[in-house]
C-alpha cells in the first residue's frame, strides 16, 4: 500500500467512528497540501524515521511552522 492509500484509509476510518466535518476536512487537506507531495506514492514499507525526519526539515525551511497546540 501507498503512504497515500493508508491516509485515505485512516481518514475514512475517522469519519466511521464519527469524527467532526472540521477534523475530517484538515486530515483531508494535511495529505493533500504535505503528505502526497512528498511521499504519497512510495510504499509505507519504504517509509523510515530518517525520511518523515527529511520531509519535516524541508516544511519547516520552506517556511512552514507546526501549528501551534491547545493549552488547557
């Protein structure tokens, strides 16, 4: 399966159990924006700390931040 193929899964998996529209629509464009781009196509058996780690360094050089987390 592709790395892409399984994100599919995972976000059909949520909408299953009954996740919210909001949650399911950034799940959706997370994959579309960040993931498939830089690996969608590759086999999740290919997929290793070292290349998520890579994908990462270039988001963040290329000026992408992690959004911020919820304190409570």
């Amino acid at each position: 399966m592709t790395v892409s193929a399984v994100a599919q899964s995972l976000r059909q998996s949520k909408a299953v159990e009954g996740a919210r529209k909001s949650y399911l629509e950034n799940l959706e464009s997370m994959q579309r924006v960040h993931l498939d781009p830089a690996m969608g196509a590759l086999a999740v058996e290919s997929i290793t700390a070292a290349r998520v780690e890579a994908m990462v360094g270039e988001m963040l050089r290329a000026g992408r931040a992690p959004k911020p987390r919820a304190t409570s």
